[in-house]
C-alpha cells in the first residue's frame, strides 16, 4: 500500500501537466480543422451547424468514455458495436413485443450489455484469453443475438417522449441526450482525477505486476472496466435508439473503429498507462467535425474512410514520436 501511496503521489503532481501536453497537439489539430473549414465552406461556422456536430456526436461520446478506459490499462474492446445493437433490440424487444414500460426495457438492455463485458473481463482474466480475441468473439456473438431476437428485423416506434429526448432542445439549445454525454464525460473525467480507483486505472496500464505488488487487484480492476466499457456502448444503444425512433440489429456496425480512433486521436496511448477523457474528448469532436465538413463539401463517404484513416495514423505516429521524446 505505500507503493500505492507513492504512485498515487506522483500522478497527481505531475499527470496534470503530462495530460495537457498529451492532449496540447489534438487541440490545436481540431482549432486548425475549424478554421480550414470556416475558410472552405460558408454553412460550417453557424450557430445551428455546432449544435447538429454535438447532436451527431452524442453515441461515439458515450462509447469512446468507455473505451478511454480500457485503453487505459492496457487493453481493447472490439465488442462495443455489437454490444450497442444487442441493447438497441433488448430493449426494443421488452418495450414493443413483451409490452412491458419502456424503463423495463432500457433497464434489460443495459443489464444484457454488462453481462456481455462481464462475460468478456472473465475470458480475459479468469482464461487468459487475449482481449483481442475475447472482444473480437463478443462482436460476432452479440451481434449474432441481436439478430435473433427479432430473427433480423427491425423495431419501429417509441413513445413520444423517448424520441423527444433526441430532439428537444433544452433553453433553446442543447438537447437530452447530448446533456447525458457531457454528464458521462464529466462523470469520467472527475473519476480518473479526484478516486483512487481512477489512478489504478493508469497504474494497471502502466504495469500490471507492478500494480498488483501495491495492492491493486488487477483482476477486478480488469473486470469492472470491461463492464463499464459495455454499458456505456449499451448506453450509446438507447441514445441511438432514440435518435432514429427505431432499433434494428446491424446498428452499431463499424462503431468499434471509429470509437477507437477517437480515442487515440485524443492522445491516449495504445500501450495503456497514458492518456485521458480530456484528450478523448477532443478527438470525438474531430471526428464529428471532420465527418461534418466533408459532408459540407460534398465529399464521397468513401473517400471519408480514407482520410479518417490518415488522421489516425498521424495522431499514432505524433504521439509515437512525443513518447520518445519524453
């Protein structure tokens, strides 16, 4: 425990400036891609085309929360896609078929989605399995469930109310489900600055041995972060589901990338032990800003893939060249 202590000690005296800098470089990315498409197309910088990037970023919000902390220790989650899809048709299913409240359903489809990260933190730590492997096994088979709740067919129609969480503006401005992302990720953020659990994250990612001679219990730690991963991807799910007033079970699909690349675009580190929700932050809204000025300009959903994928190469290689530097 005073290894603990000492750790502890440490992090919080020099992370803060350390997390700056991690995250310095993706913010002036993001500045310089704001004032790039101011420059390029005349609908970007408006008052109604920020709420709509902040409404179309709400779903990767909540998932790359989740992600940022399996990264943390050193880890990854492939599943968090088809986790999303397998809420979408729990809950779908509870509220539209079985006929019960559609609280009862939120409630199932966020109990399957952390049995589904349960599932995935005992595969790794009680089997060994490569949390490559083991999430990868989780994305085909809970996409695979989702499909045969409604034999692949989608679910049509909510109440009112659910559907107006996505589309009424509060004061005018920000809407439910965009005030729930920002509560995840300020929840996040004060729980990786200000609990102790929050540190074992970085000192699991650091190293794990070492983390488990302080005292941490890597496995537990391990466990609850998959599950975590899991019901915030579930989470996503009804945020989505309210978003399109339906669930269908091929939602969700290729969402594991784009949360990831978030992630790393915000600077935390692959190798685990770096990184945080302030830089993850940021790289959700370059994605969602990038995403939103292609389409401002026109430019092939195809070729879209393409250059998001040249972003994340330069944020790995950017944050590869910083850690050698340091």
């Amino acid at each position: 425990m005073v290894a603990l202590d000492i750790n502890e000690q440490r992090l919080s005296s020099g992370a803060w400036l350390s997390k700056l800098k991690g995250a310095t470089g993706p913010l002036v990315g993001l500045l310089a891609l704001c004032v790039f498409l101011s420059i390029s197309t005349d609908a970007f910088l408006s008052v109604r085309n920020g709420l709509n990037i902040l409404d179309q970023i709400t779903v990767l919000g909540i998932m790359a929360v989740g992600m940022t902390f399996v990264i943390l220790i050193g880890g990854i989650d492939l599943s968090v896609g088809s986790v999303l899809a397998l809420a979408m048709m729990v809950m779908g299913w509870t509220a539209n078929i079985a006929g019960l409240p559609l609280a009862v359903g939120i409630a199932f489809g966020l109990i399957a989605s952390a049995v589904s990260g349960l599932i995935v933190g005992l595969l790794v730590t009680q089997f060994k399995v490569p949390a490559f492997i083991a999430t990868l096994a989780m994305m085909s088979a809970a996409r695979g469930v989702a499909n045969m709740i409604t034999d692949g067919q989608q679910i049509v129609g909510f109440p009112d109310w659910f559907m107006m969480l996505a589309i009424d503006r509060h004061f005018g401005v920000l809407t439910a489900t965009v005030f729930l992302m920002l509560a995840v990720v300020l929840a996040a953020w004060l729980f990786l600055h200000f609990r102790s659990e929050g540190r074992m994250l970085y000192a699991v990612g650091g190293n794990p041995e070492v983390a488990r001679l302080a005292g941490i219990n890597v496995q537990l730690v391990t466990i609850g972060v998959y599950v975590m991963s899991a019901v915030l991807a579930g989470l996503a799910g009804i945020v989505l589901a309210a978003r399109l007033d339906s669930v269908q079970p091929s939602s969700g699909f290729g969402y594991e990338l784009d949360t990831i690349a978030a992630v790393v675009i915000g600077g935390t580190s692959l190798s685990g032990g770096a990184g945080g929700i302030g830089g993850t932050l940021i790289g959700v809204l370059i994605i969602g800003v990038l995403r939103n000025g292609l389409n401002l300009l026109n430019v092939s959903p195809f070729l879209q893939q393409v250059i998001i994928g040249i972003v994340i190469v330069l944020a790995v290689g950017a944050e590869t060249v910083r850690r050698r530097r340091a």
